[in-house]
C-alpha cells in the first residue's frame, strides 16, 4: 500500500460538496452515497456534505445508514435560502445531529462586493430566477458599528450547545478576526476557510493571528486545481510551516465535474505534499488528528466508552 493510502486510512474530510448542489444542471462527481461508498472503501474515518444552499443534515442521516462504517455528518450554510443569519434554522440542524455551521459563503456581502465569480454562476445556472439571486447590496455581514451582532452571538451560543463547529465561510478577514474571539470565548471550535481564494484572501500573517486567538487554519486542495486559481502548493506549505500544522485543516472543497471524487481530491492532496517532503506525522495531524477534534470524535468515543 502507498503510503497516500495508509494516511487515507483514519483521514476526515470537513468540507466537500456534492451533487446536487443547488441546481440539476450545475453537475457533480459524484452524488453522495457514491461518495461515502468511495471514502469508506479508502478507509477514511468520517466526511462532512457541504451546501451553499440548504442543510444537509437529513442527507447525512440518510446517507450514514445507506452506508454504514463511516461517519456522515451534515451542517447549514447561513446563506439568503437559508434566511441568512437565522438562528431558528441552526437550532434545527443542531437537533437534527448537524456538526458544521458555516457563515454565509455566496451571499455574504465581503464575497459579492469582492468579486462577480460566483454570482456569475449561479445566474448562469439559475436563468429562470436570476432577479432574486442577491447582489452586493443586500450582501450579509456580521459586524455592525464595529461590533459582532448579537444574532452572530447568538448563533454562536446555539453551535455551543449543540456540539457543532463554526466556519468563516466567505467572510472577510476583518469579520473572521471579531468571530474567531466569539467562539473561542464561548468554547466553540472555529476554522478559517480557505483563507488563499478569491473570496478571502487572507494573508499568513492574517492567518497566524486566526490561529493565535484560537481558531483553525483550513486549507481547500481545489485553489490549486486548473479550473480554480492555480495557487501553487508551495504557497499553501508555507503557511502550514508559519501557522503550524497544530492549527492547520487540510479539506478538499471538492465541487463539480471537472474535479475528481472528494476521496480521491484528498488522496492527489497527500500525495503531492508528501512529494514536496511534508512529513507523514505532520499530514496525520492536519487530515486525522485536527478534524477529530473539530467534530469532537475522540470526545464522543469517551463518552461511548463511560
């Protein structure tokens, strides 16, 4: 067995999508049952289903016991399907066994004012309804007057008491900085997302002070991909190497066609870092040991055990 293979074995993927996302006509991969069938055949511990725009808690319910002996949890995406920031709606995914809050992505105001690369798309993909796709205008922010607003805070209380975690999502660096110190003080776990897209772009100093208030630094393998940024990996190893691979998340974000499977994304992602001399232990930690402590799965097997 290569040694991508054996570090496959136990990994955790906290963030890849699959189909559909939010319309037919925007294709996957792979639909998630063939997911969960690929990464359970991989030996990978546990996956988390992303959507831009609705919960996916009930299809990981659903897919966990189509496909027994993996983990299959879901989250919510706090975009405008979603009512934006609305708690009532984070409440439900956490009773429904959601572990993954993230902020708002395609709606958020720093993501529509900073760019036209998703709004473009999903116009392109939703022709019938393209005058309620939100534009910057009505972009959702967390901050107001300088300070978190409550309702942020509130959510943030509710991913407490429901055991869940709470991504950055597209929000700007300025947001993610004034979030990560709200969930660090109410004992949530917080990951920045993808810190090198379009959407953020968020320096390694920005980076290393994330994960000195606290929170994870969360590395997606499709900006280096063809029909995504081209970001070179080097980039991205040396921001594990600054931050530290202590808080450092290694995710896939893996999305659409021209993407391989999410399993497989992760697997290429090991790879080539282990070609770049990234060492084994320091790639465990950052696919095995840091997502288990996000989703708090080593706590739950103690928990079983007493």
């Amino acid at each position: 067995m290569d040694i991508e293979d054996r570090l496959l074995q136990g990994a955790i993927e906290l963030h890849a999508h699959a189909y559909p996302e939010f319309s037919l006509r925007m294709r996957g991969r792979v639909h998630e049952i063939e997911w969960a069938e690929l990464a359970r055949a991989a030996g990978m511990r546990a996956i988390v289903m992303k959507s831009q725009v609705f919960p996916t808690v009930e299809r990981a319910n659903l897919v966990r016991r189509v496909v027994p002996g993996i983990e299959v949890f879901g989250g919510i995406t706090l975009n405008h399907p979603m009512g934006g920031l609305n708690p009532v709606a984070v409440e439900i995914a956490g009773e429904l066994g959601g572990k993954a809050v993230w902020m708002p992505t395609w709606g958020s105001k720093n993501d529509l004012s900073k760019s036209q690369f998703y709004l473009n798309r999903m116009k392109a993909y939703l022709r019938t309804l393209s005058q309620t796709v939100p534009g910057p205008e009505s972009g959702i922010e967390i901050i107001e007057r300088g300070k978190l607003k409550s309702v942020v805070k509130e959510i943030v209380q509710i991913a407490r008491d429901h055991k869940m975690y709470v991504s950055s999502g597209h929000l700007s660096i300025h947001e993610s900085l004034v979030l990560v110190e709200e969930c660090v003080k109410k004992g949530v776990l917080f990951t920045l997302a993808h810190p090198f897209s379009r959407s953020v772009g968020a320096s390694i100093e920005d980076q290393k002070e994330v994960a000195k208030r606290g929170g994870y630094v969360e590395h997606c393998f499709i900006t280096t991909m063809p029909m995504h940024q081209r970001l070179e990996l080097s980039k991205i190893i040396e921001a594990i190497q600054e931050v530290g691979p202590s808080q450092t998340v290694l995710t896939t974000d893996a999305i659409q066609t021209w993407n391989p499977p999410p399993p497989e994304l992760m697997r290429m992602y090991v790879a080539s870092l282990l070609q770049l001399k990234i060492e084994e232990e320091t790639i465990r930690k950052m696919i095995q040991e840091n997502p288990a402590k996000i989703l708090g799965l080593d706590d739950q097997s103690r928990e079983e055990v007493k």
